[in-house]
C-alpha cells in the first residue's frame, strides 16, 4: 500500500528531458546565475511572464535571448525609449493604395516570446500598449481585436538603479509578471569564468551555439503536465496564509493580491516537475514565494528608511508561519 503512495501519477520523463536541455543549452554562455536559470524555465513551464531586475551587465538580456533560442518559435524584441509610441509595440492601420482600403500592419508584439528590454523606459501610455496583451493574450487597435498564438510570454528587464529618463512600472502591471527575479553580481570565481571563456573563445558568436530544444507544441504539452499536478488542500491554505499575512503586516502598506495566491501554486507546481515530482512541498512554496510577493508589495515608508527590502519581508512572513507536515 504504502509503495502504491509513492508511485509517480503524473510521467514527468519528457519534461525532465526538455529542462535538462534547456540547462545544457544556457549553461553553455551564462556562468552561474543557477536561481535565474531555474525560474526562468519554471516561468516558461507555468504560463507566466517575468520582471529581470538588476544592474547593467549582469547578462539580463542575454538570458532572455537564450530563453527564446531554445524555443523553435518566434521572438521579437522590443527596445523601450522614452519616445516610443503604442503603435510602435502593437501596430497601425497603413492604407493601401491597392486595395483602397487601411491594412492592419502587425507590430512586435505579435510573436510567441516578447523581449522587452529596459521596460521602465517607456512612458506610461506605451506601458499600457502591453497591460491587454499580458493578461488577455489579446490587443485592441481601432475597435478591432487581435488574439496574440500561444504560447505568449514577455521577457522584460529593468535597471533598478538609474532613474533618471525612466518611468516607475504602475502596481497593476507588476502583478501581471508572475515572477521580479533580481538578477545578482556572478562571484568572484564565476567572474574569473566569464573572463576565461571570452578570451577563448575570441570571435566565436555564443549565441550561435544555442539551438533550439523546444517546439511550440512541447511547451503546450508540458504546460499541461504541470497543471495536472498535485497539491495537497494543507498546502493551498499554506499559500493562502503567507498572501493574507502581507496584507495584515506591519511593515507593509500594501499587501499581495489573491493572483500572487495564485502564481505561487503555478510557480511550485513548475519548481516541482523540474525536480522530477509530481507533487508540490513546502520547499517549492518557499521558493517561489519571494519571486512572486516581491512586486507585488510595498514597504511602509518606516521600513523603507530601516533599509529593509520586500524580499527581507517577505523572509519574516515565511519564517512566522508554521510549515505543514
């Protein structure tokens, strides 16, 4: 009976192959950076899109990109400036001297993985060119709406330091990100790394070296493996408790959404099949649960002046609840 309990539901053999070669691929350029790696991939596998913070150079761009070279589907990048216009994200009608008629032209967002780098760039009428695509997969130009293929997901990155020329990222659009991973300086050892491996390699173009492992339909698929995992009913009212704890915390002026709820039993459920389980622990609760209540709260302005962060916060809230057994 008891090894009946212990026997996989769920056959994961795929999906641990397919994370597997997405490692491989990216490990080949990136140093380091195993956190970004592994929520990044658990973002692709949940069906979410993901924040990049960090300071310039610390190859935030660069993971995205590797990201969408291991998918065989298509990508576009889009550069935010403060002059960017909506149309310049979504599109325009142009007329058509042939047909007599204005022709919708299809911009940049109308691809399966959406790199936006330096989001914060842009003003926020251009910001809000992507609020319908991220959460309704869907774009409205002219009264006329166009559905974005699946899969969708955007890839932004933000440089946390620098503010001049850049727009604060309104509340409601952070919590369209399922994940703010902050992107950290590599250690003294993997710096010596980056360093070997770019003077020898020379001229050898790294990105060139990635192909992709994924098709479209392999990401459809195991997007529906990872939804048919198991979560224990203590476990759901163990997320529920840390999402109500922010918003009844001291040290916080606003707290979590029932969608951060929600994203974190997506985002364990995707760190639990890449370990090869179909079922989600506490561990993969803890895991995710920083990545996605970081951007999602704000500090009171007391804490704030202490030098506390969101992630420090969100560390109390996890270490004060009791853990199910």
């Amino acid at each position: 009976m008891e090894q009946e309990m212990f026997n996989q539901r769920t056959d994961l053999t795929a999906l641990s192959e397919a994370v597997e070669k997405i490692k491989q691929s990216l490990g080949k350029v990136i140093v380091g950076q195993k956190d970004t790696i592994d929520l990044l991939i658990a973002g692709l596998l949940a069906d979410g899109h993901i924040l990049l913070e960090g300071v310039p150079g610390v190859a935030k761009t660069l993971s995205a990109k590797l990201v969408a070279r291991c998918i065989s589907a298509t990508f576009s990048r889009i550069q935010f400036t403060p002059d960017l216009m909506p149309s310049d994200v979504l599109g325009t009608a142009v007329f058509s001297p042939k047909a007599a008629e204005f022709q919708f032209r299809r911009g940049p967002i109308f691809g399966n993985i959406i790199l936006v780098d330096e989001i914060n760039r842009a003003p926020a009428k251009t910001q809000s060119a992507l609020f319908e695509a991220m959460e309704e997969r869907q774009i409205t130009v002219d009264g006329n709406t166009y559905i974005l293929e699946e899969p969708f997901m955007v890839l932004a990155t933000q440089n946390p330091i620098e503010q001049e020329g850049t727009y604060r990222l309104p509340e409601a659009q952070l919590d369209r990100f399922l994940f703010k991973i902050e992107v950290k300086y590599p250690t003294l050892e993997e710096e010596i790394t980056i360093l070997e491996n770019q003077h020898q390699q020379k001229t050898v173009d790294q990105l060139a070296e990635i192909t992709a492992v994924l098709t479209v339909d392999d990401i459809k698929s195991l997007r529906a493996t990872i939804k048919s995992l198991f979560v224990e009913p203590k476990l759901l009212a163990y997320v529920a408790q840390i999402t109500h704890e922010t918003r009844n915390n001291k040290s916080l002026y606003l707290g979590a959404s029932p969608r951060a709820s929600l994203a974190m039993i997506n985002g364990a459920k995707a760190i639990a099949a890449m370990a090869g389980r179909d079922f989600v622990t506490p561990d993969d609760i803890v895991k995710v649960a920083t990545p996605v209540l970081s951007h999602r709260i704000m500090l009171s302005p007391e804490k704030e002046m202490e030098g506390l962060t969101a992630a420090d916060i969100v560390a109390q809230i996890i270490k004060k609840i009791e853990v199910p057994r």
